[in-house]
C-alpha cells in the first residue's frame, strides 16, 4: 500500500477517501441493463470460469445468471490468483462498469464477492468503495477490502484524536459538521444527507486552509520582508514617458504601473502577478518599471523562457530606447563568448542598465552590481528554484514582477497564486482590432486557400500552424512535411515564398526562417506551434490553425495573438476534420464567439481541470483530496472572504478562538510542498 496508493500511516489511510457508495441493499437484475446504464450491482450464479487466448491476450471469461439474463465477466491481470478464488456454481454479489463487446454486456475487473441474501443483513446502507491498483487486487486488496481496513480504524478512533482545527464561529456559521464526524460519516455515512454535510466540512476545510496558508505567506511577505525602496519618479522615466512612448497608455496600464509605484517605494519586496492577454501592453509597462528603477541608482533584469521570446524583447525595447542613454544587453545561450565577457563586465561594474536573457541569467557567473528588479516573462515555464537563483544575486532581495499572457481564471488565482499581488491590464490599446475566429471542415480547404490567396495579393502575410503531439517526434514531423508539400502545391514559387519552422531544425536555420517572415521575404510560414510566443509580425493578418481541434483553448488563444498586431482587419481560421467530440466542438465553438482572454481561461478551466492547467501543478496548491475549484467555487468564495476577515482581526492567530488554527498548521508544517510562485 505505501508504494501504490502513498498510505504510510494511518492518517494517510484515513484520508485515503472513497471515491462511491454503494447501496448494497440495491441488487438490479440483469435484465435492466441497457445502453446508458453505467455500474451496476447484480447477483447471480458462476458459470464457465475459463481461460481464454493465446499468451498475448490471456483473459479470464466467466458467466453471471440470474433468473433474468446472463452476463459476461473478464478479467486481464491477476488470472490465475483470481481463478483459484472463484468456485464456478456458487452465487456472486458483482459490480463494476458496464461495457458491450459485440452485443455482448460485459463487466471488466468487475469487484466480486460471495453472495447470499441473508448475507445482506447487518451491512451498512452505504457501503465505500475505495481506489485500488490491480497489483493490489491481485494480493487481495482490492476496494471493499480496503473497506474493512478502513473500518476497524475508523471504529477506534474517539473525538479527541480528531480536534477541531477551525475556530468556532465559522463552525456555528456555516453549520458546520464536526471534524470527527465528517471523517466517519465521509466513509461510514449513515444516511445520504449525513454523507453530503461531511463532505461539504471537509472540501471546506481544504479550500480554507489552502487560502490561509497563501494568505499568511502574503501578510508575512508584506510586513517583514525588505525591499529596495524606489522612490523617484526620475529623468529616464519622465523622458521617455514625455517623448518616447508609442501610443497613449490605456487606463489598465496607468492603474497597474500606480499599483507597482506604491509597491516599489513601499520599503517592502514587490512579489506582483500582471496578467493581460495577448498584445494588451505588458511590455511597456515592465519597460517603464525597468527605467523607474534605473532612475533611482538600480540594474533590472528580464528572464524570458526561449531564446526567439527574449531576442524579442530585447529588439523591442533597444529599439524604443534608441534615443536614451541607457544601455541594453542580451544574454542567451547562444551568445557568444567575446560579448558575453563584454556583457558580463558591464554588468558587474554597473554600466549595464538592463539584462534581458533566457535561463543563461541564472548562472553563477552572471553577477550584477546593484540588482533592483527581476521581471520574469511567463513565469510557468520555469521552475521554482531556477527563479529563486534570481534574487539571491542581489544583497536585498530584488522587487519581482511575474507577467504572463496565459489568462488564469480567477478561482485558479485566489488558490495557486494567493501569496502573489495580482495586476490585471484588462483592455486593450486603441487601434487593436479584434480577429475574427471561424471554423472550417477540412472539405472546405479550397476555399480556405483562396482567402489566404486573397490576402496575400493584398499584400499580407500568413501563418498556418501544425499541431504538436508530444509522444510522436516522428509522426509530427511528417505530418508538418506533408502539409508545407500541400501549401506549395497552393502557393507555388517563384509568386508565393514560404518559410517553415520546426523543432528539428538547427537554431541558426530556424532564426533564418523567421527572420525572412518578419522581414517580409516570405509570405507565409508553416510552423508548429513554436511560434505561439515571441514573433511579432504586425503585416501578418491571417492564421490557418491545422486540425485545430487536437489544440486546447488556451493555446489556441495564444496563436490566435500572433495575428491582429497591425492596422489591418485580421483573420484566424480554425480547421478541423469533419468528426468533432463534444469537447472539442464547444472549445471551437468559445474560440469563434469570444476574444477575451479571461471568458477563455474560464472556460478552459471548466473543460479541463484544474490539475491540466499549465502550470499549476507545481505550486503545490491543487492537490486536493476532495475540493474541485471549479465546481466548489461558492465554498472557494465563502472561504476567501473568511480567511480575509479573520487574518484582518487577528494576523498572528494568537487569540483563543483561532489557537487550534494556528497549532494545526504548524503540525502540518514540512507535510506539503507549499511552494511560493517567486
């Protein structure tokens, strides 16, 4: 059990919970099954228990009758130990998922016992069911008899092993079930309303404790950590803000740069999320921010997670600071050693302002002379430790600004992101136009072409995108050759140039590619999704997103972004082959309604799960045992409004009513990986 199932005490095995009930006071016949049933409970007697197939498909068939019909039961791992326990003539208590094999109803792995009537006596109503592993089952461990472990455990337990660990006053509030009792009722219930308040206590409890333990990281970082005060607006910031700055900033802008000068002159670290969608204006803000801290005697640096991402930024921002004294470097991994050695120099002795970089930053011998401000570009593609190695370069730790164009629904920030300040830019600068989404079958290929014929006479250029299936390297590979062969077919030279890009190609070839888009040389270019951050082609009004329904909604959001950049009216078109799943369809279906980024994430959210969002998995923070952010998002509410209530009265949980509280935690302490995003 402690390998396959992680249960090495009996906490663990106590909050081992299970994943159903059944009524075993149902029995169904086999008769009522039909097409939609999914498990059932049925007794009946054993039939031909017999081995069947050769050695690659060994299974073990048996026969269940009732009086109303028979069923089909196999078994694929375990044969031989379950042969030897199963006595063909006895009768048999089974249940499992039901499936149909050439109209044949079948239970797979089905969980099976002797059975008589009188045998039904004494059982609770709802009896657990909890998660097992074959190799278990193959050793008699299956659900059920984890069960009875369970039982035998839960029957020596007495209240006092189980102390309240919320205060009172949120018990009698939300008429709360106690702690005790939410633990015997979540696995013994003895009613079905019993079994729903014992779960409402203890999903609750989670969620609160997850939004505490945040909060507490935040409201610490607030009042004891140190931080570089800037606190000048100077002679860089003002200039360029007078006479360099592209376009008016938006009213999202002004408020997040007012958010980050009230934290940066503070005397505490800045620990700040800004989110904003694709082309929202993140990179000025942080490139405002950048001269704020220049201004007031400090370097800044900028981590971008891929080479093409951060000889982006660095084109961007050398460019609108052409016309300003102050000095700009980048630093990757392909850098090469006479600039590097340059670079390093100047970055030690202070001359240079600002280091833009990739994972190259990190390394020991990057040393900075006055370290003030780290901005770290899409912050989930880096780990936790390559983040910290940042700020240890610097005597105080630097103000941290975290950016990504990921949109993350609010009730995913309130758990994985709660020790982070949250700026959104939520509106977008004037002259961006929306791109209309739409959705074509691959039987209108045709006349998807020649709408992106027509906008390259027009003088245009155009994007179309291959999937990546991350298990077949190979498989990807051919796909994308076969489909750049259909586009020359479309397009042929010497009227039509293409680039294409790939993860195959050498790094020197791949930037030549890109580089003969950007500049306008080719066309179009056919990519996988390499492309989904750092190109910025503002000519580029057209995206063709191949066997868009393989992508997820984010993602697909995320390319969208690389068009609409420019003056033009922009297109994206989703192409899909003509069978679509139901989640494939509705993800297809958001993209063509909506561009907000926020309704998107929300969306995506809902479709996927909060453990497949990128990136959440190594906070720490979603691994619930019972709550689901999504569909427990009133409890999620209720409990961030309490922690902020009770955090705002008392911040060190010394008073009597929050003193269980505060010993909890610290008994939990060094239990779970509660890892800060910065």
């Amino acid at each position: 059990m402690k390998k396959e199932l992680s249960i090495f005490s009996f906490r663990d095995l106590l909050e081992l919970f299970p994943y159903r009930h059944v009524d075993r006071t149902k029995v169904n016949s086999i008769r009522e099954i039909n097409n939609q049933t999914e498990y059932i409970q049925v007794a009946g007697k054993l039939l031909n228990v017999e081995i069947a197939g050769d050695r690659r498909a060994r299974r073990l068939v048996a026969q269940l009758k009732d009086n109303t019909g028979e069923l089909e039961l196999i078994w694929f791992q375990g044969i031989n130990w379950i042969q030897k326990s199963l006595q063909p003539g006895q009768s048999y208590l089974v249940y499992g998922k039901v499936s149909f094999f050439q109209n044949t109803v079948q239970i797979v792995h089905p969980e099976i016992e002797a059975w008589t009537p009188a045998n039904q006596t004494g059982k609770e109503f709802l009896e657990p069911v909890y998660p097992t592993t074959e190799k278990l089952k193959v050793k008699g461990l299956g659900g059920r008899q984890i069960g009875k472990l369970t039982k035998v455990l839960v029957n020596q337990l007495r209240e006092q092993d189980l102390p309240e660990n919320l205060p009172a006053a949120i018990i009698s509030q939300l008429n709360l079930m106690s702690r005790y009792q939410a633990f015997c009722q979540i696995h013994f219930p003895s009613s079905n309303i019993q079994y729903t308040e014992a779960v409402k206590r203890l999903k609750f409890e989670e969620l609160f404790l997850a939004q505490l333990r945040m909060s507490l990281l935040r409201s610490k970082r607030h009042r004891f950590s140190k931080g570089v005060v800037f606190d000048k607006v100077g002679e860089l910031f003002n200039t360029f803000y007078k006479d360099h700055l592209p376009f008016e900033l938006t009213g999202a802008q002004k408020r997040v740069i007012r958010e980050i000068r009230n934290d940066t002159g503070s005397g505490r670290q800045m620990n700040r999320l800004l989110q904003g969608d694709v082309g929202s204006g993140k990179t000025i803000v942080a490139l405002l921010i950048m001269l704020l801290a220049i201004d007031n005697g400090y370097q800044a640096c900028l981590m971008a997670p891929t080479e093409i991402l951060a000889k982006q930024h660095y084109t961007t921002i050398s460019s609108l600071l052409q016309d300003m004294a102050v000095q700009v470097e980048l630093l990757t991994g392909s850098t090469r050693s006479a600039g590097r050695k340059k670079t390093l120099a100047a970055l030690a002795d202070g001359s240079l302002q600002i280091l833009i970089g990739t994972h190259a930053v990190i390394e020991d011998v990057v040393q900075f002379d006055r370290l003030g401000l780290v901005i770290i570009d899409e912050q989930h593609r880096f780990g936790v430790a390559q983040r910290a190695k940042l700020w240890e370069k610097a005597e105080v730790s630097p103000h941290i600004l975290v950016m990504t164009a990921t949109p993350i629904p609010r009730t995913l920030a309130m758990t994985a992101y709660g020790d982070l300040d949250y700026s959104v830019i939520d509106e977008l600068p004037p002259g961006r136009q929306p791109v209309t989404t739409v959705h074509r079958f691959e039987g209108q290929r045709s006349m998807v072409m020649n709408f992106l014929r027509a906008e390259i006479d027009k003088g245009r250029q155009a994007y179309i995108i291959f999937p990546l299936i991350e298990e077949s390297d190979k498989l990807d590979y051919e796909n994308l050759m076969k489909g750049y062969e259909v586009v020359k077919g479309y397009f042929p030279e010497p009227k039509y140039w293409i680039s294409m890009v790939h993860g195959r190609q050498p790094v020197v070839q791949k930037e030549e590619n890109m580089n003969r888009f950007v500049s306008g040389d080719t066309q179009i270019m056919v990519s996988t999704t390499v492309i989904e951050v750092g190109v910025n082609v503002p000519n580029a009004t057209l995206m063709v997103i191949e066997n868009s329904e393989k992508f997820g909604l984010s993602q697909l959001h995320q390319l969208r972004g690389r068009v609409g950049r420019g003056a033009e009216k922009s297109y994206c078109i989703l192409l899909t082959g003509s069978k679509l799943g139901n989640d494939a369809r509705e993800r297809i279906r958001i993209l063509t309604v909506t561009g907000n980024g926020f309704e998107i994430a929300e969306k995506d959210l809902e479709l996927r799960g909060p453990g497949d969002i990128e990136g959440t998995r190594q906070s720490g923070v979603l691994n619930f045992k019972l709550a689901n952010i999504i569909e427990d998002r009133p409890l999620l509410e209720i409990g961030k409004s309490l922690v902020g209530n009770l955090l705002e009265a008392d911040p060190d949980l010394v008073s009597a009513d929050n003193l269980p509280l505060k010993n909890f935690l610290l008994l939990q302490k060094g239990k779970m990986s509660w890892s800060k995003i910065s």
